[in-house]
C-alpha cells in the first residue's frame, strides 16, 4: 500500500462534486412525478430515453464527430448504458420495495469501495493510506445520512442481494467508462451511454403511465429530471473521470447523498437528526482529504 498520491485536479474534483450535487437532487423532480401517477420505471424511461433525445439533438447540431465509434468498442457502452446505467436503477428500485430506504441506499454506496478495489486490480490505482480514510468517512457518513442507525430497518436475503447488486452495477460506470475514455472524448462516452441506456430502458415502458406527462406542468418536472440530473451531471462526472482516478471519483461523488439530504430539510421541511448532521460531516471531510 503506498503513502502518497498525486492530487487531484481541481477542475476535474470540482466536476464531479458538481454531479455529485446535481444527482443529489433528483428527489425534487421524483417526487412531483411519482405524486403525477408516474411509477420509478417511468421515471427510469423518462431519464433515459429523454437523456438521448436531448444528447442527440444537441450533438447533432453541434458536434456530429461524437456519433462515429469503432464497433470493437461498443462494448465499454454497453457497459455504461444497459450493464450500469440501466442494470443499477433496477436493482435499486427493486431493493426499495423489499428493504427499508436506508438499508437500499447504504448497500449503493458500497460502490466506492468496489471502485477503489477494482481500480488497484485493474490500472494498480495506489490505495493510498488518504484514500483509505476518506473512503472510511464517506462509507460512515452516508450511513448516518441514509439513517442506518436510527433503527427500524427492514432487510431481507433478496434485498441485500439487489442492494449489493445496485452498488456494483453503479461502481461499473466508473470502470466501463474508463475504457471507454482511453478512446473517446467524455461526451462521445455519455452519448453513447445513453443510446445504450435509452435504448434498453424502453423494456421498461409503461404507456398509461407515460400518458399523464400530457401536463405542462408534468412536463416541465420530467424536463428539469432530463437536463439538470440527468444528461448535465453524467456530462460532468464523465468529464471528472477523465482526469481522475476512478477510485477517488467514485468517493468523491459521495457527496450525492448529502445534497439529498439537505434538500429535504430545504425544500420538504424534513427534520435533521444529530445523526444526519454528523453524516454529512463525515463525508465533507472525506471529500476534504481528497481535495
């Protein structure tokens, strides 16, 4: 194990902080959906599918180079798209409906640790003793946040299953999109992502569900989901990642779960124990070593 490691670039930490964030209020728009009769796996079409409407129609005015990829390496795609993107929302919602939220949302953010894991196997990315302690903090602190110590949690075989699947399946983004960076600039690598994902996500479809989005004001929720925490923050994350190592990315945007947080107490009124706060400390100060 080394001691020491370069550091990070801080254009590139401060892109993925930046999705970090932007991931982190996705609650905002779910919720305004879910209340219009919208299900999780409409919202997983809805993202999906309106992520590569609007990468497409961007690209193709300005920068049509983005859609021509070797077919060899269509594969790393269709790790981000279906493997990642898609394979973990699944696994996540699904361990929502069987476990408490905090044991669905605690499993998920073992990602870091598999990243940092996989990362040292495949690029021998250093696991530095910093990179240790700020994986520690985050991992703690997002248990706190998620309120896995508050008690009341309801957990099953199937459910840890999906839980650690959702977290693998998350973590692999950063692996499949490494790859694919070697070759391609980051935003070849989420258009790509998301035709594999759009595309894929269409199993998914359920019209009646889809139907209510005919409400402007439906609509205009499901476009704020699409631009603001969808399609921006894979831009910034994969932009982040390709000037960081994966391991320190992946904690890095740690900080998901924290924005979360403190856009419930914002913006829904929900209360914020001493436990969440402590959290939210924990993984400001890995974020912090990392800096």
């Amino acid at each position: 194990m080394e001691t020491e490691t370069k550091k990070t670039p801080r254009g590139a930490a401060a892109s993925i902080l930046a999705a970090a964030a932007l991931w982190g209020i996705i609650g905002v728009w779910n919720r305004r959906l879910m209340a219009g009769g919208l299900s999780p796996y409409s919202i997983v079409v809805v993202r999906n599918c309106g992520g590569l409407v609007l990468l497409l129609a961007v690209m193709a005015l300005r920068d049509r180079s983005v859609f021509h990829v070797e077919r060899q390496h269509l594969k790393y795609f269709f790790g981000t798209g279906v493997v990642s993107v898609v394979l973990f929302t699944v696994c996540y919602f699904s361990c929502q409906e069987i476990c408490s939220l905090a044991v669905a949302s605690i499993l998920l953010y073992t990602a870091p640790a598999i990243v940092v894991v996989l990362s040292a196997l495949l690029w021998r990315e250093p696991v530095t003793k910093k990179k240790l302690l700020a994986l520690g903090l985050t991992l703690v602190g997002c248990a706190l946040v998620c309120g896995v110590f508050s008690g009341a949690l309801t957990v099953t075989g199937g459910g840890i299953a999906l839980g650690l699947g959702a977290g693998v399946f998350y973590a692999l983004y950063s692996i499949f999109g490494r790859y694919a960076l070697a070759h391609y600039g980051p935003m070849t690598v989420t258009v790509w992502t998301f035709v594999f994902a759009g595309v894929a996500s269409l199993a998914l479809v359920r019209p009646a569900e889809l139907a209510a989005l005919a409400q402007p004001s439906l609509a205009l929720t499901a476009v704020g989901l699409v631009v603001c925490s969808t399609v921006l923050p894979y831009i910034l994350y994969t932009r982040g990642l390709a000037r960081v190592e994966a391991g320190k990315a992946s904690i890095l945007a740690s900080l998901e779960p924290v924005v979360a947080s403190v856009a419930g107490v914002v913006l829904f009124g929900e209360p914020m124990s001493p436990l969440t706060a402590a959290g939210i400390v924990c993984v400001l100060a890995g974020v912090y070593i990392l800096r």
